[in-house]
C-alpha cells in the first residue's frame, strides 16, 4: 500500500477513536442528566407526597374538634 493509502487509513482509525471517545462522554452525560432528572423527579414526588400528608392531618383534626364540640 502507498503512502496515502496509509495515511488514509490511519486518518480513519483516528476518526473513529475520536468518535467512539465522544460518544462515550454523550453517554455518560445523558446518563448523568436522566438521573439527577430521575432524582429530582423522586424528590418532587415526596415533596407532594408530605404536603398531601400533612394536608389530610390537619382536616383530620379539624373534623375531630369539630366533632368534639371544640374550634381550635
């Protein structure tokens, strides 16, 4: 093989390393952002979650002062 047909083909491996080393980072990026996307996701959630607790405790009480004659 001549010598552009060498440099050819290890312009082409090179490409192809360069690539491969770019899609790797894209990986590792998506994946890094689906999960803090999954974190805050989960962390919402819970938030909700609380405040729905939190909200029925305090109608739960007032039906029961309510119902004992007490307004508080």
């Amino acid at each position: 093989m001549n010598f552009a047909g060498k440099w050819m083909e290890l312009e082409n491996i090179t490409l192809s390393e360069v690539t491969q080393t770019q899609k790797d980072r894209h990986g590792m990026y998506s994946l890094r952002m689906s999960t803090f996307s999954d974190i805050v996701q989960d962390n919402h959630a819970k938030i909700h979650r609380l405040k729905e607790a939190k909200t029925r405790g305090h109608k739960r009480k007032m039906l029961d002062s309510h119902s004992e004659g007490k307004i508080k």
